[in-house]
C-alpha cells in the first residue's frame, strides 16, 4: 500500500462517529481505589470532522449526578508516526489532558498514554470496540502498574440519534 493510499485511508478512521449520538455513561464511584459502584448517567456526543479527515472534535454533554458540565474532545492523525492523538478538555478544570495516542485493528481502537492519578503515574487506556453505524462502545481504563493490570473505571454506550 503507497503511503498517499495509506494516508487516505487514516482519514476515514472516524466517519462511523460523525454526527449526534445519545450517550449511556458508567463510571466507577472511585478510580483505582477498589471501588465496584457504578455510577450511571445520560449525555449527548456531537462529533464534526476537522483537518480534511485528519482531524476531528467533539462536544459532550454529560449528566453527571453531581453536576452536569461540557467536555471536548480532540483527535488529530499524525502522517510521521501514523498514530491519532486524542485530547480531552474538560470545563471543570480548564485543562486539556496528556494525550492518549494509538490507531484501529480489526475494528478496534486502542489508544494508550501516561497520566497520574492523586499524584501516581499511570498508564490510561482508550478503547473503541462493538462499532456499527447506530452504536459504538468506548471504555477507559487505568494502569498503576506499567500495564501489568488494568483496571476499567468507565465505559459509554453512544447511540445515534435520529
């Protein structure tokens, strides 16, 4: 495969999640503290493409029980390394996260970067799984040993709006 035909494959990576999608959330009460209550709540998720398919962003609505706010979330592919970039920008915080960088096998995106939690280095993971053009799933997950473990602390359920 050229690189150009390469390229231009990446940048349909994301067309399955442009658009409106209503989002099922489940995070656990506490992260990496042994927690197993989940905490459920709705949001919405409206994904534009950017950066002629190399690009693209969401705007988030999550209901959170203690508080409803906006997030973003920020993607970018990078020709050199052949990896995306992901970005989360929180309003609570006014802060964007340490990126999470990876790519899509056999319908499955993995993203993985470093992080800390309450002052621990850790290895945060996204994953992207059970794609479709009506549905998607997305988890997060933690590692505090160097990813030897992982510890799933949040995963969505989005559904395309009609």
């Amino acid at each position: 495969m050229s690189q150009d035909s390469d390229l231009e494959r990446h940048r349909h990576d994301w067309d399955w999640l442009i658009g409106s999608w209503n989002v099922r959330h489940h995070r656990l009460k506490e992260r990496l503290a042994g927690s197993t209550e989940w905490v459920e709540f709705d949001g919405a998720c409206t994904m534009v493409p950017t950066l002629n398919g190399l690009g693209n962003m969401d705007d988030n609505w999550l209901d959170i029980p203690t508080g409803a706010y906006r997030a973003m979330g920020i993607r970018a592919f990078n020709p050199e390394t052949r990896l995306w970039s992901i970005w989360w920008f929180d309003e609570r915080m006014q802060t964007i996260d340490p990126p999470v960088r990876g790519g899509f096998e056999d319908g499955v995106g993995t993203f993985v970067g470093d992080d800390t939690l309450r002052g621990m280095p850790i290895i945060v993971r996204f994953r992207w799984s059970e794609i479709t053009t009506h549905s998607a799933r997305w988890e997060q997950a933690f590692s505090p040993d160097g990813g030897a473990t992982w510890e799933v602390n949040w995963w969505m359920r989005f559904t395309r709006t009609v």
